[in-house]
C-alpha cells in the first residue's frame, strides 16, 4: 500500500528555524568558551607586562585593555561578537605594549636631545654677541636672556619642539635687537669722547683753564667748563648723541660770540669736529649766574660731527 503527499510549507520553514536557533545557541556557547580562554590570557598578559614604564608609554592601551575585560563581566547574548571581536584586538594589543612603549620613549628622547641640539647652539651663538657687547648694562640684559634659554632646556621633556623653536628664536632676535642698541651706543660714546677731546684741547690751546671732564649723573651728560685768566668761562655740556649745549658766565656782551667761535672753529679745523650754526640765546649773564649751582645750562646749542 503506498500513498503520496506534501509538507505544508510553513511548517519546514518553523523546523528550519527551530534548527538554527539551536545551532545559534551552539555557536554563542562556543563564544563565550573563546571569549573566557582570550580574557584569561589577556588579563595574565597584562599582569606580566603591566609595569610603571610601560604604563608611562602606553597609557591610552592599557585603558583600552582594561574597559574591553571590563565588559566580559557580563555579556548580553547579541553582543558575545563584538565582544569577543575587541577582545582579540586586546590581545593583540598587549602583544605589542612593550615594542610599543619602546618605540615611543626613544622617539621622546630623539626629540628632546633635537630640542637640547636647538638651545645649545642658540646658547653659543648668544655667547659669542655678548663677547662683543661694550655696555655693563647691555652684558646684564644678556645674562638675563641666555637664563632664559637654560629656563627652556629645563622644560624640554615637557615642551614640543615648535614650541622650543618660537621661543629659542624670540630670544635670538632680543639679543640681535640688544647688541645693535650696544653698538649704536658704542658708537655715540666714542663720538662724545672725540668732541669733549676737541673741547677740551681747543680751549687748552686758546688759553683756557680747563677742568676735568665731569658726567653729570642726574642727564647723563658731560660738562666740561674752561675759564679764561680775567675769570670769563665756557661751560660745554655734551650729550651722548653728540649734541652740545654751552653757556658763557662773564661776557657780558656779545664779544662771547667771537671766544665761541674761536673755540667751534679749532675744533674744526684741528680736530675734525664739524659744526653748523649756533643757535644763541642771549641772557643776561649776572641774572643767569645769580641764585644759580655752578653754571646754567641751555644758553647756546649746537650739534657736532665726528668729521666723518
């Protein structure tokens, strides 16, 4: 006796799907078995390695590490994939901390001593600008800005390179800018000191009596007064950029203008110290010289040249 006919097709499909979840709940007690086995080595992995050194290199990692064994405490069945996905990467991560780590501290080290290169030869360079400064003041200020740089190389294991490098090349430039100051006041110094020599000689040999040179602390400049044998004087004040201003204490009329002119026009001709015209003026000598410490200053003025 045979007889024929047919499986209703929704109820394979019913036994199709019973079967796959039954293989499905297979597979995750498979994942979770793997997922046990690979936290396991992990954590001993991270025991073994888990050193201040390491940790000072591969922070971020060992976080990393940490929060995905963190998560296997308990796991959801929809998420023993993904799980067991960062677990892998985990492990493959401890696997490297230590080439890792290393690799980082002598790319540290490499930038610090590039960084220690930067300073030092910037060091040396200032050393060799302040060799040539004249000014106490100017070598001061110069002490202060290669502090600075010992400042930097204290903080290198901190700073970044573009960091070192704005900051070494700001100081290069106030020490370039300090020296260009020194020379120019170099210069100005050594043009005073010719003009109060032409003052000083001129008068000499004109019949002058003339006093030392004396800086006057509260301007910063330098007077010089010559007196004549009747008692007469010239008092020559010399400012650092060369400009003069003088005064004349007895001449009581404008004859004064002819022992100026005498004196302006030796040290012309003999000492090289040019000259323009002399802006005058006129007091009343007995007036000025009343009431006042020593000689007044402003009378005349005139600006001078090195003769160059």
């Amino acid at each position: 006796m045979s007889s024929a006919g047919t499986v209703p097709a929704w109820v394979i499909a019913k036994q199709q799907k019973a079967i796959e979840r039954q293989q499905e709940a297979q597979r995750k007690i498979r994942v979770r078995a793997e997922l046990t086995k690979v936290a396991d080595r992990v954590r001993q992995s991270v025991m073994r390695l888990d050193t201040e050194e390491h940790r000072a290199w591969a922070k971020d990692e060992f976080e990393f590490i940490e929060h995905v064994l963190e998560s296997t405490s308990e796991v959801a069945d929809a998420d023993v994939d993904f799980v067991l996905q960062r677990l892998y990467t985990a492990e493959a991560m401890v696997g490297q901390i230590s080439a890792l780590a290393q690799a980082r501290e002598d790319e540290h080290r490499r930038s610090v001593e590039l960084k220690k290169t930067t300073i030092v030869a910037a060091t040396a360079s200032m050393k060799f600008l302040q060799a040539e400064l004249t000014q106490s003041v100017s070598s001061e200020r110069f002490d202060h800005l290669v502090n600075r740089l010992h400042d930097l190389e204290d903080a290198l294991e901190t700073s970044t390179p573009v960091e070192v490098e704005a900051q070494v090349e700001a100081i290069k430039e106030e020490a370039e800018a300090l020296r260009e100051a020194d020379h120019r006041a170099a210069v100005d110094e050594e043009l005073r000191r010719h003009i109060i020599t032409a003052v000083v000689n001129a008068m000499t040999e004109l019949g002058f009596v003339v006093g030392n040179p004396k800086l006057l602390r509260e301007t910063g400049n330098v007077a010089v007064v010559g007196r004549t044998p009747a008692g007469r004087s010239i008092r020559f004040d010399v400012r650092a950029s060369g400009e003069m201003e003088f005064d004349m204490d007895g001449f009581k009329d404008r004859t004064c203008s002819d022992q100026l002119d005498d004196v302006l026009l030796m040290m012309e001709t003999r000492f090289g110290v040019e000259s323009g015209p002399v802006q005058h003026q006129w007091k009343n000598p007995d007036r000025i010289s009343k009431g006042s410490k020593g000689f007044p200053t402003g009378g005349n003025t005139k600006s001078m040249g090195g003769g160059r």
